[in-house]
C-alpha cells in the first residue's frame, strides 16, 4: 500500500460551498435530471431524428475530398444512415450483434455506426493503424460476423486473419479504389449496400421502424477497446444512458450549441472521439469536420477554425515544437519581437487575453450597441487625455529630474477602470495581438477556439501556460472510456495548468485510503465484455469504479490534483516518493525531447530513456551544418548529447524546488537508438508508454545504467510498417547529470 503526504485528504469528496453546480450529484438527483424535455431521445438514432425536426437543412457533416469540403445536412446525413440501416438488414443485421468498424474518420464511417444502432446492433470501432494481430484480437472477442472497413489497407488485414476468424461473413469497404480484382463474394461497398437499402425499403422499413422504436437507456450505445496498457485491451460496453447523460451534462456545462464546429480527426476507437464526434454532436446539433487525412490534419485544421477542439497533449506539444522550429529559422527582428511579446503575454495573457464571456449572448439590440460604442468612445477619449497629459508631465519631469523620471513616471489610470492593470499594458498586449499572437492562432488553426480541452496524460504546465496565453481557452479534464471521458473539468475562471479541475455535474468523487481516486456517474460503464472477473475488481456493487490513479483533492479549491498512475507511484529507497509522469512531462516540454521514460522505484537514484524529437533536432542539425544518415546516427551525436544533458539539468533544478518530490531528479540517462512505437509493443495506440513492457524489453540498457557504465551495446528486435521484422544494433552512450540540492536542504545549509 502507498502512503501518501497528509495532505492527499483521503477520503475527502469535493464538496466546496459555493461550487455546488460543478460538484456531485445524489444519484436520485440524477434520475431526475432526466427531464422530461429530453423527452423520448434515449438513442443516438432518436436524436438524429430530432435534429433533423429541428436543424434539418444545417451542416452536420462535412468532408475534404481531393482538397474540395463537400457538405451534408442533417436531412441529407439521416437519408444517408437510413438507407445504410435498410442495407445492413438485408444482409441479414441481427439485434444485439457486434459490427466492427475500421478506418479513419470519414462521415460515412459514423453514419454506418449510427446505421447499425438503429438496427438493434452494436458499433464496435477499431484503431485503424492497428497491425493485423492485434486487430484479430478484437473481432475474435467481440465475434462480429460485420466488418466495415475505410479502405483496401483494412479489407487486406481483415483478409489476412480470416483463415484463424471464422465467423467474419461480410466486409464492408468505403473508399473502392484497389478493389477491383478482389472476390466480391462476401465483399461489398458502402454505396451498394446504401443503394440495395433504397430499394428493398418497403420490405424492411417495418421491422427497421421497429427496432430503433425500441431502443431505450440501458440498450448498449457502443463497445469501446481501453488501449490496453497492462495487458490486452478491455472491451468497455457503454448504454446509451451513459453516453447521451454525458454529452448532455458536458454540452451544457460548456454552452456548447448547433454554431460550433469541431474537427473530427483522433481515433475512432477512442472514447474521447465517439463522445465530441458522436455523443455531443448529436445532442447539441453542431457540425463534424473530418480532415482529407492524417497529414493534412493541421492544413485543414486553419481552414475549418473550429469552435470547440480537444486533443492529446502530443498534438498540443507538436504544434509548439513546430512553432519553436520556425521561430529558429526566422530573421532576428522576428524573434526579437516573438520573445520579448510572448514573454511579455506569460504574466498578461490570462487577464487580457481571454473573451470576459464564454457563454454564448444573445443578438445585441440597438440600445446595447449604442451604450458599448458609447463606453469605448469615452475610454478612447479618456486614453488620448491621459496620453497626452502623461507626455507633457513626462517632458518637465525630464527637465528637473532627468535620472529620476523614468522611474517615477507612470500612467494616471487604467481605461475607465474596465482593466486592472496599468493602460500601458493592456495596449502593448493588443500590440501583440495584432503583431504574434493573433497571427500565430491563424497559423495553428486555433483563432476561433470559444473551448478547448486537454487530457488522456498530464500536459507540461508550460506548454499549457503557452496557450493560455495566447488567449486560448485551453482547459483540462480528467476521464477515463470507462466513464464515457469525464470524471472532472475545469470550469472557466478555475482553469489552472496543475490540477483537472472539479467533479464533472452528475459525478460523485472520492479518494481511497491508499490515494486512489473513484468515482461514479450516470456514465459508468456498464461491464467489461466477456469478462467479469476484471469487471468486479474495476466497479463495486455500489458502482464506485477505481480509476487506478492516484490524487488528492485542495481543500480550498476543491479542485482535483493527479500524481501519476497508482501502479506507477512509489517509494524510493530512501523512502521519498517516486512519481515518473512528473518528471517525464517537465522534459517532454523541451522540442528537443519526444518521450521520456524514468525508472527509481525501490532504488537509490533516479534514471531516464529519452527519445528525441527527430524533426526538432533534424532542423537543429541542419542549420549547424551536422551531417546524418539515420535517427540512430543523429541520436548519438555528441552536441545532441550535451543538449539534452542541458535539457536534464534544467529539469532537476525544476524538481529540486519540489520538497516532495525533489529525489525524483535524474541522475544518469541514454538517448535511445530507436522511437518507442506501438507496432514493437513499446506504446499503445494511444501513445501512453507501457512502462513495464519496456523495462522488462530494455533489462540490459536499464542495468546499465546503474551500474556505472559508461555505454552499453544492444539488440534490438523491430517492426516495420509493412509488418516485417528487423534488428537494430547499437553502442548507446549513459550520460551523468547534475543534480541539484533539494530546496529544503539549501534552507537548512543557510
């Protein structure tokens, strides 16, 4: 058993008076939150036919194909899922069983989930960069007799495993180029199966009207796989109470309304995806962007400029350290400006660069418009008299008092009171605007963000704080596909970059003896497929669910605080505690850095792999003229070496100031040969490290590296993308960092 700090308030629950409409709810309150305006929407299909009542000739749907965005309404969309529905029936679709989905984001591959949910049945979407094995995992486990796959790449894993699957009997196929000399005896496309639906309508229109008439709350909304990070993956089943409960608390704590538009382009399979793309869209009637592909992603990411946005931290990392390139790369006049306003926008930017208002206002009438034209008319005026009174004080200030006038001279005022800063600042931050920041949200694609979210790991808080600054609403939650994504959210005006916030409306909270944080929610999963055991050991027979993290919660805010996995949260052998995640995404904040893995459980000092980041240091290479051949050379390199040792060193000075966790600094670390990828095992298909896959894989680079070597050669076994093997060999340098007294120890020597 871990034991945690006092301060980790085990067995507290976040209820802070006055924050009352962000914390839990009793579960009866619940039941009755259920009004009767939602009515019979009990289903996704009941909701797309609502929303064709209402928003019928809106956008819903929009794709980029050969770089031209065609458009369907929410009318167009249903004609389309319906006439897929009658098709699937005709091959003879069953309640209750499972169709397995495979492809990128397509608006097809989500009316074709939509379409199997009207006949009674259960989407089950994969990871699409999934390698044939582990996709014959997944439909063994679920025993699909349906697959639809996007394109020929799917349809040739599906092949591939049918001789070890036999229940697979008809694959689906979206995108028919390379299909043609394929046996099309079980193989059909989505355009036939639409069309053979169009024309068999009134012999199964009935029996379809039938089964989506019946869905109800406790009827399965969809099977999701966890990333399987310990083991093999889980199949999570999830009602359509829990989906549409939860996409109706999270439209409303956000505002969210049929205006937004949001960009569908994380993986299908993934919870997050099937709650934004899917659950919130259908409930608050806003549009779904998908991208023409995975490279195009931030391309069309600018052209679309969505409303509403989440992602990972790696892609919030990515678009940094591409920000961070091309800063290199500029003229000196641009950097300048680049580093003196976004250093300028650290201690501004949340006072002057968030919108005052986020949730959405009403038309202003001609009064209000009259009175905000009046307001900044006088606040200009006011401005021009304090400029020019300042001017002519600051000239005779000069006269007498030449030394001393730039120290004394300030501003009268701030702009009528509306700002509490100085007027100075709020001008030079709107200077800003219109020189980098604005221009720089243009660039990411990110200048019309109202709400932004952030989860699935901890995000570096200067990377967060980055965002922030620019005045984007970037905020953080804390979820899990076992409680259809939220567990907590950051309200706006509580957004801080070290906690996730406050319970989520309709989520109860607490924290276990040992530090683990549970919950439970009108989203809690239903079951484990097939698989009881880990069902009983997950969710109590009170439907509290152990989420396997630890944390604690601030007894002020009420906000919820996260160490590290549970499992991955230790002691050290001198008893002081050992939380990787912490010190991983303080070094992940460096462009130079990719991913990081840190071991010290039960030892005496802490230790780190590191991977570089290959297009950071790829572009650092080429302007210091340094010649490579291969990510391994480049990894070696000398210079690359003592950077990253200076990236470690700034790191452990970080976490010396941490009493806590100040003996989690680095003491010797290797820059791996290779990147840690999900085809090795390394990662999951979610990009979370497998720790325990990899020390066990890296036994002899981890021994190494405590036992005073100064390198180490390896083997190491590889897969690549055709799903070949290969090996790497490799003499790997382990280097020694500095390391910093702990802040207490410093106190105590003065």
């Amino acid at each position: 058993m871990i034991a945690f700090p006092p301060f980790f308030g085990a067995g507290s629950l976040c209820l802070t008076p006055g924050r009352e409409q962000c914390r839990a709810l009793h579960r009866e309150e619940i039941l009755l939150s259920q009004s009767a305006s939602a009515g019979e929407l009990c289903s996704i299909p009941a909701l797309l036919a609502r929303n064709v009542r209402e928003y019928g000739n809106r956008p819903a749907y929009r794709e980029k194909e050969f770089g031209i965005w065609q458009s369907w309404t929410w009318g167009e969309a249903a004609d389309e899922i319906r006439a897929m529905a009658l098709g699937f029936m005709a091959l003879g679709l069953e309640r209750g069983e499972h169709v397995a989905v495979i492809g990128r984001n397509r608006p097809a591959h989500y009316w074709a989930m939509v379409a199997v949910q009207m006949c009674g049945a259960v989407p089950v979407p994969l990871y699409q960069d999934a390698v044939a094995e582990e996709m014959a995992y997944v439909l063994d486990h679920c025993g699909a007799r349906f697959v639809v796959c996007g394109d020929q790449e799917q349809v040739d894993k599906v092949i591939e495993v049918q001789d070890k699957i036999h229940h697979i009997e008809h694959v689906l196929y979206n995108d028919k180029r390379g299909m043609r000399k394929y046996d099309h005896t079980h193989l059909h496309w989505l355009h036939d199966i639409g069309a053979e639906g169009r024309a068999a309508h009134a012999r199964f229109e009935p029996e379809l009207d039938r089964r989506t008439a019946e869905l109800t709350w406790d009827h399965t909304c969809v099977m999701l796989y966890t990333s399987g990070t310990t083991g093999k993956p889980k199949g999570v089943v999830l009602s359509n109470r829990n989906i549409l409960e939860t996409a109706r608390a999270s439209v409303e704590f956000d505002h969210l309304g049929q205006d937004e538009e949001v960009l569908a382009y994380l993986p299908m399979a993934w919870v997050g995806d099937f709650i934004f793309s899917m659950g919130q869209a259908m409930y608050a009637g806003f549009c779904v962007n998908c991208p023409e592909s995975p490279e195009t992603m931030m391309t069309d990411l600018r052209e679309i400029g969505p409303t509403y946005f989440f992602a990972p931290p790696r892609i919030f990392e990515t678009m940094l350290t591409n920000v961070m390139i091309r800063m290199e790369d500029a003229g000196d006049l641009k950097h300048a400006l680049f580093k003196y306003f976004m250093d300028f926008a650290k201690t501004t930017g949340e006072e002057y660069g968030m919108p005052r208002y986020r949730t959405k206002r009403s038309r202003p009438t001609l009064r209000r418009r009259f009175r905000w034209f009046y307001r900044y008319a006088m606040g200009i005026g006011f401005a021009l008299e304090t400029l020019v009174e300042n001017t002519v004080r600051g000239f005779f200030a000069r006269l007498r008092h030449p030394l001393e006038a730039r120290k004394h001279f300030r501003a009268r005022g701030p702009l009528l009171n509306l700002y509490p800063r100085p007027l100075r600042d709020y001008f030079n931050y709107r200077t800003g605007d219109v020189l980098i920041y604005g221009p720089l949200k243009n660039t990411l694609g990110l200048s019309r963000i109202r709400v932004a979210y952030t989860a699935g790991e901890a995000i570096g808080p200067e990377i967060f704080e980055f965002y922030r600054s620019l005045g984007i609403n970037l905020k953080q939650l804390y979820g899990q596909t076992e409680a259809s994504v939220f567990i907590t959210q950051q309200p706006d005006g509580e957004v801080r970059s070290d906690t996730v916030g406050v319970p989520s409306p309709g989520v109860e909270v607490k924290i276990g003896e040992n530090g683990e944080v549970y919950y439970r929610s009108p989203g809690t999963f239903v079951k484990y497929y097939k698989n009881p055991e880990s069902t009983a050991d997950t969710k109590d027979p009170e439907g509290w669910v152990a989420t396997g993290d630890a944390g604690f919660f601030e007894d002020v805010t009420g906000h919820l605080r996260i160490i590290d996995r549970a499992k991955d949260v230790g002691k050290m052998a001198d008893g002081s505690l050992f939380a990787p995640k912490y010190v991983e995404n303080k070094l992940k904040f460096y462009p130079d850095i990719l991913e990081a893995v840190v071991f010290g459980a039960g030892r005496e000092t802490c230790t780190a792999f590191i991977n570089i980041d290959l297009t950071a240091v790829g572009n650092w290479a080429e302007r210091n003229n340094i010649a490579y051949a291969s990510y391994q050379e480049l990894a070696a390199h000398p210079r690359v070496l003592e950077t990253i040792g200076a990236h470690v060193a700034e790191v452990n000075r970080s976490v010396a100031e941490d009493d806590i966790l100040s003996g989690c600094q680095i003491h010797r670390f290797l820059v791996l040969h290779k990147e840690l990828d999900a085809d090795d095992g390394e990662m999951t298909r979610t990009r979370k490290v497998r720790r325990n896959i990899i020390a066990e894989k890296y036994a002899d680079l981890v021994a190494a590296l405590y036992d005073g070597s100064e390198s180490v050669y390896t083997e190491t076994e590889v897969t690549y993308e055709d799903g070949r093997k290969g090996r790497i060999k490799a003499t790997l340098q382990i280097c020694d960092a500095a390391v910093e007294n702990p802040k207490h120890k410093r106190q105590e020597a003065a």
